[in-house]
C-alpha cells in the first residue's frame, strides 16, 4: 500500500518538479537527492526529496534527553517558528538558518521502508526512539507525503517505544493507527503549545495550526484514550511570561485534558539566535536591547531569571492541577508513565507577584531588577 501511495504521488507530481534535465548535477549537495519539487499549493516552498541510507539517529552519548535515539523524515519545516532551535542544522546543507529552513525542506521519501530494514536487523534493541526532537514530522507536507503511517507501523510491529512531539494538528489523521499501536508498545504523546494568543502566535509561528487547533487536538487525543502532555517551551521573556499569559496557558491546556506540562523559557542558539533578534528588532525594538541583556551570557537566559520564571510556571502548575511530572507516555501493559521533564522547572507555592508577572525587585532582590 505505501508503495503504491507513492508511485500514485510520484505520478501527480511528476510535472511539477523544477524542469532540470535528469543529467544535472543535484542542486544541493545531499547525498541520495533524487528531484526537487514545486507546486501552487505550497506556494514558495520546495521540497527536495532524497534517497536515505539510515532513518534511525543515534543522540550523542553527552546529551541530556532522555532517550537515545530519533527519527527526522523531514529536514527544514514549514512551520517558520522564528525561535526555532534546530535553524542551524541548515547550514549543514549549504541552505541558510533563515528563508531557506522555512522553505527548502527535505524529504526523506523512502523512510517507512528503510526504518523497517533497520529494526529488523538482530543487533536492533528495540530502545525508545523519539520524534519530533528536531523539525516536525507533522508540518504540512506530511499530508501529501504520508511519511508517519509507515513509520508509526514499522515501529509498532518491530517492538519498539516510541514518542511524537508535534504542533501539527495533521497528527489527528493517525489516531486510530496510534491507538493500535499502544496496544503494541509504549508510546507517548505530545503537543507544542506554549502561548494562547492567537495574534502573536501568528506572527511568531506563522506556518502553525493556531492555539486553539491544538488545544482541540489535544482534547482528541485524550478522547481518544491516549495521554498526552504538552511542551510549553519556548516562554519568551516580556511577551508570554506574564502572570496572565502563563495563567490562560495553564488553565486551557488543564481543560483541555493535558496530563502534563513541561515548560521552560527560550532557548537562543547560533542560527536561530539571529534570525529570531532580526524578527524582534521589527516587531518589538523596545525589546531588543533587554533580550541582549538577558541572553548576554549566550544560548541560555540569565540564571535568575529561569529562577523567576520557574516559580511562576510552578505556581500556576500547581493552580491548574499539574502537581506531577510531564506525563505523556503510555506502557502497553502498565498505563501512563512520567516522562523525565529534563529541563522543566521546579514547583513553587509562592503567590503571583507585582509588575504583571514579572519579578519585584524589593520583594525578589536575588534577581537583576535591571532586566526586568
């Protein structure tokens, strides 16, 4: 079936590739590169479809995340999240962390069957495998590539656990496989969303489902009898961080059934650093000199400031019935299990404080006034 879903899709779009002659040279220096394609309903999109040796990924035995390996059928995302951490892995390509991660996607078309070689193999030890951790699997060219299916049902029948991590409501198409599939292994559930205004949620991820598809999305999962936490990462400091932001995200996410929440604040690496402080320097200039402030130190906020924003996550945690961990992984055989939260932040019983959310320098004297 997925081989003929492909030749059907191969022959749909067999007139809508670039119009370079098959004797030229790959455009991008990829190994495997077969074509690149264009068409109306992506309009300013192109996606290069390669050929790939290996699907599985080994995480570096250094890393932090608590699972060992991964799976990315897609390189570059639509989705255009201007914070987004993984823009630097463009440059990998000879593309930029900017336009051409938005635009220039890879398409490793033939996942689903060289994932299945690969879990057949007898030295496969049928370890956690993640999804999700890198660009989303479920942007909007998984709708016309279908890469998932393949993918969730190779490791299903393999054994093997597994985890999405998704803002893409197309997710809602693989219920009923993902609910055999926890029949199988374990799996988990989770759903990006770390704001609720719309207006900004437009602007900072334009390419995104909107908060309130995903609220839903994540009220279909939980009907559905599957767990599903929620990543609520990034926090942007001045913009999503207040009492009021942080209490309509919590409180929404709780009604709509989330069984946990993992939060934390944004991340600045090299590639997405720029790109994010040009976005700013447009939409909020009174802001950018704060951000180099704050983020003066490098990828990662000010100490005291994690320290702020972690009391005021937990407290509002804690409000909405988040007393726990992020739990959005469920065990064939033994129900829901935590997922290791990694950098979530602690709980705090401290009432809300002064200054719309932010700390008050006489009542909090540890954290840098000047920052906030």
């Amino acid at each position: 079936m997925f081989l003929e879903s492909m030749f059907e899709y191969s022959m749909r779009w067999s007139n809508q590739t670039n119009g370079r002659p098959p004797s030229e040279p790959a455009l991008l220096p990829m190994a495997g590169f077969l074509r690149s394609v264009q068409t109306p309903e992506f309009a300013g999109v192109t996606f290069h479809e390669v050929q790939a040796k290996s699907v599985l990924n080994r995480v570096g035995g250094r890393s932090a995340m608590p699972f060992e390996w991964t799976i990315n059928p897609y390189r570059g995302c639509s989705h255009a999240c201007v914070y987004c951490f993984a823009r630097k892995t463009h440059t990998y390509l000879d593309l930029d962390a900017g336009p051409d991660f938005d635009s220039q996607l890879v398409v490793k078309v033939n996942a689903g069957q060289v994932l299945r070689a690969e879990l057949s193999k007898a030295s496969w030890q049928r370890h956690h495998v993640a999804m999700g951790t890198n660009t989303d699997p479920y942007q909007r060219a998984e709708g016309r590539y279908q890469l998932m299916p393949e993918i969730i049902s190779a490791l299903a029948d393999s054994g093997t656990p597994f985890s999405i991590l998704t803002k893409g409501t197309l997710l809602a198409r693989d219920i009923p496989l993902l609910k055999e599939a926890s029949k199988q292994v374990e799996i988990g559930m989770g759903i990006s969303l770390a704001l609720t205004d719309p207006d900004l949620a437009k602007r900072l991820e334009p390419g995104t489902p909107t908060p309130k598809a995903r609220l839903q999305l994540i009220s279909r999962l939980r009907e559905a009898g599957l767990p599903c936490g929620v990543m609520a990462m990034p926090i942007l400091p001045w913009l999503t961080d207040s009492d009021e932001a942080l209490d309509s995200l919590l409180s929404q996410l709780a009604a709509a059934g989330a069984t946990g929440v993992t939060a934390g604040p944004l991340h600045l690496r090299p590639g997405a650093r720029e790109w994010f402080m040009e976005w700013l320097a447009k939409e909020h200039p009174q802001l950018v000199g704060r951000y180099r402030r704050l983020y003066s130190g490098g990828t990662y906020a000010s100490k005291d400031y994690r320290r702020w924003l972690a009391s005021r996550v937990g407290y509002f945690k804690k409000r909405h019935g988040f007393d726990g961990g992020a739990r959005f992984i469920r065990s064939s055989q033994e129900g829901e299990a935590s997922n290791p939260e990694g950098t979530a932040p602690a709980s705090s019983d401290a009432a809300p404080s002064s200054r719309n959310g932010r700390p008050d320098p006489i009542k909090t004297g540890d954290l840098q006034p000047t920052l906030f």
